[in-house]
C-alpha cells in the first residue's frame, strides 16, 4: 500500500507542479544541472538514493522519494522543505501492489518526466554448503534487485512514453553485473540480469513512443550500509569498504547530468575500458543483425 509520510499527510499538492516550480525554488546556478524537473527516486532512504535526492534538490529540481523506512523520508522532506521534496513509504518487493503505487504516484505528481530506481540489498551465500543457504532470502534478494525493477518499469514506462520532451528511467546496477565475486554470487547474477535487461531496453524504446532515456548507473563498492554487519556478518566494519559516498556522488552525478547512457564509476570504469565497450558494440551488431541489417 502506497503511504505518504506523516510530515505530508493531507498535503496532496505538497509539491508545485512544473508550470509552478520557478515560483517557489530557485534554479541552480551551474553550467551542468539535472535537465528533468521532477524525479522519482525510489531507494531514497539512505546511502546512494538518498545522496542523490540532495543533489536533485541542489539543482533546483524537485524530487518525490520512495523507501521502507518512513522516519528517513520524514527527515528528509524536512531538512530540504516541502516545496522541493515530498515523500512515499512503500516496500518495492509487494510487487503486486506496484501497478497501483505506479498509478497513485503519477496521479499526484503527473509531471514526473524521470524515474531513478536505485533500491538494492545484498548478501552473501555458500552454495557449496546447501544446508546454510536460506532460500527465502535468495528469493528476496533477486525479488529486490532484478523482479522489482522489471515491475517498475512496466509500470512507469507508458507514463513516461506519453510526455513530449525527453524523458528517463534511470537504474542503479553495480560493478559486479560486469564481473563477479564469489561470496555474494546471487547479487552478482541479480545485478548481471538487470544489466542485460537494460541493455534491451534501451534498444526496444529507441523508436518510441515518446523519448525515454535509458541510463544505467554502475557504482563500485560504496561506504554505504549495503555492506553492514546486520545483513552480512562475516563482514567487519562494512561501511568502511570501498568508495567514500561523497567521492562516487560527485563523480557519478556529473555524468548523469552530462547525458551519458552509461555510468560507471572507479572500478567499473576500468572494466569498461577492459572489455565492457566491447562487448556492447558486439551487442549492437548483434542487434543489427537481427533487424537483418549487415
């Protein structure tokens, strides 16, 4: 069930919409800034998502932020104000409750014109110990990063589609769609399905309709609580590892909002001169070819 949090509760309009938005937030002044005007940013409660959400507002951009963890979404609509952000607590894994979260979020806000889909849990499995494996977790984990996304996007795409600018669906995957590591295989291939995904989908909505962007975002490991000991205890001091969040935030953002179709930061991107721009340009003969061209 969708649920708005209670520092908005009654307020339907909370957010102005585009024909209102220079009346009430000043537009960043920068030679780069975001250019869609409300964001949808579901995974927004803490680390990535919620670092993003700060830079949308900084552009001077709106942003609608979705999450489970409702006194996360409260303070941030009251630290950044109620005309630049509102707030949905809503558990993306409900996946027959998306269609109609999809419907109530772009009735409220039917300017929305991108949709950042960032949400994402990991842990870590020995599968040559079967009898340690929990599969109720495995189930959860994939429902989380891949079937969640497939249902998001069917929900949102058509809303998208309808809009006379240029418009986007942005997808957070990871480094390790690229190449895996064997403590977190199930993440791993959760993150390779979704890369794969969006490569296909960018190509279908190519030819419309409308002009939906396809971005898809490749973080290395971040100092973020996808590695806390909770979740995962065989990892000590988890948030330590990998990129400093603000490091990866500014490096990522400055090249969402230069355009590019792929994103990847750190690691990712020497997997990308390594092989990965290869592989996609032997992905799109294939395509090609498919099309029955030469």
């Amino acid at each position: 069930m969708l649920v708005r949090t209670k520092l908005l509760e009654g307020h339907i309009n909370a957010l102005p919409t585009n024909d209102r938005l220079s009346n009430n937030i000043q537009s960043h002044q920068s030679n780069m800034s975001l250019k869609y005007k409300k964001v949808l940013l579901i995974g927004a409660s803490s680390g990535i998502g919620e670092a993003y959400a700060k830079k949308i507002v900084g552009d001077g951009k709106q942003v609608v932020v979705v999450g489970r963890r409702k006194e996360n979404l409260d303070a941030f609509v009251k630290n950044q104000g109620q005309g630049k952000a509102d707030a949905f607590q809503f558990d993306i894994t409900k996946l027959d409750e998306i269609p109609k979260f999809a419907e109530d979020i772009t009735g409220i806000h039917p300017d929305i014109d991108c949709v950042i889909i960032n949400s994402g849990i990991q842990r870590g499995f020995d599968f040559s110990k079967p009898e340690s494996v929990d599969l109720s977790a495995v189930t959860l984990e994939f429902t989380t990063n891949y079937l969640s996304y497939i249902h998001l996007t069917t929900a949102f795409l058509s809303h998208l589609q309808k809009q006379k600018n240029e418009t986007a669906l942005m997808y957070t995957s990871s480094g390790l769609a690229l190449i895996p590591i064997t403590r977190c295989a199930n993440y791993c291939a959760s993150k390779a399905a979704l890369h794969h995904f969006v490569l296909c989908l960018r190509e279908q909505v190519k030819d419309g309709p409308g002009n939906v962007k396809i971005v898809e975002i490749f973080p290395p490991a971040v100092q973020t609580e996808l590695h806390d000991e909770k979740h995962q205890p065989d990892i000590k001091d988890g948030g330590k590892i990998g990129m400093p969040l603000k490091q990866y935030t500014e490096e990522s953002w400055a090249m969402i909002v230069k355009g590019e179709e792929n994103v990847p930061v750190g690691m990712s991107s020497n997997l990308f001169n390594l092989f990965e721009n290869t592989r996609q340009e032997q992905f799109h003969k294939m395509v090609k070819m498919m099309k029955g061209g030469p």
